[in-house]
C-alpha cells in the first residue's frame, strides 16, 4: 500500500518546484523593474531641480544688474535693453548678446582659475564639461517703470524629452 502512495506522488515535488522558481523569478523581476524606473524617475527630478536654479540663477543676476546701477548712481534700468536671448552669467558684467544655439549651453566644471570647481557657467567659457542645459534672459518693459525678466532654461532628458522652466519676475523703479 505505502509503494502505490509512493509511486502515484512522483511529480509533484518538479511541479511544486518549477511554480516556486517561477513565482521567485517574477518577484524578483518586478523588484528590478521597480529599481529601474525609480533611478530614470530621479534623474528627471535631478535635472528639474538643477534647471530650477539655473533659471532662478538668470532672475538673480538681472537684480543684481540692477543693483549694481544703484549704488554707481547709474539709471536702474542701464545697459538692460529690451530683448531676447541674453546670456549671462554670476559673475557677468552686464547682459550678453545674444549668441548663436551652440553657445547658450550651460557648462559645469573646473574651467576658469577664477570660478570653483563644480560652478555651472555659459558654453563660450574656456573648458568644462557641456551639459543639456541651455539658459537665455528675455527682458520686457511693459511700463516705464517696471521691467519684466524671464530666465528660460532648456533641456533634453536622456530618453530625448525637451523640457523648459521659464522663471518670471518683474522689477521697479522705486525710486
């Protein structure tokens, strides 16, 4: 009787077996995916981040711009035309001209004895490694008194996306 029990049981221990490695192997599976789209969730976030400060980088160098004519008795509004596509940068001087697509890359890395190592700068600067950042000022005067700046950051993901963060504020003559 024990040998016909025996004999009758001979499959299912390959059958149980293959359903446990296979119910392993799913599992395990959706861990990686899970993992997978976690890491490119984080670098879109990563780069959003880094655009956002960019952008707000533009909004603060055009108030310093005009903080600068300020205190050197300067009208508020000098050397700050109205236009489209400026470059600059934190230790800019004034606005930039416009430049052609390929010099509006923003740039980051050791690439001037004069800025740290790891600082983000404009593509036309010597050296450093190029990022998909792009970064152009559009000033605006809507009245005599105010100026509006928007700062616009460009990028492209890895997968190819473009996106844009457009940072707006508006400054006035309060004097």
């Amino acid at each position: 009787m024990l040998g016909k029990f025996l004999h009758n049981n001979r499959g299912e221990l390959i059958i149980e077996a293959i359903i446990a490695i296979s119910i392993i192997v799913v599992g395990l599976l959706s861990v990686v995916t899970l993992l997978s789209s976690s890491q490119s969730l984080n670098r879109v976030l990563s780069d959003r981040y880094i655009a956002t400060y960019l952008a707000s980088e533009g909004i603060e160098v055009v108030k310093n711009l005009i903080d600068t004519n300020y205190i050197s008795g300067k009208p508020w509004n000098d050397r700050l035309a109205t236009g489209n596509n400026y470059l600059v940068s934190f230790q800019s001087p004034g606005l930039l001209a416009s430049l052609p697509e390929s010099y509006r890359t923003v740039n980051y890395g050791d690439w001037s004895n004069t800025i740290p190592d790891g600082a983000y700068g404009l593509g036309f600067y010597v050296g450093g490694s190029g990022t998909n950042f792009k970064r152009v000022i559009n000033i605006s005067y809507p009245t005599t008194n105010e100026m509006r700046v928007n700062s616009i950051v460009n990028w492209t993901s890895r997968g190819g996306g473009e996106f844009e963060i457009n940072l707006e504020d508006h400054f006035y003559d309060w004097r």
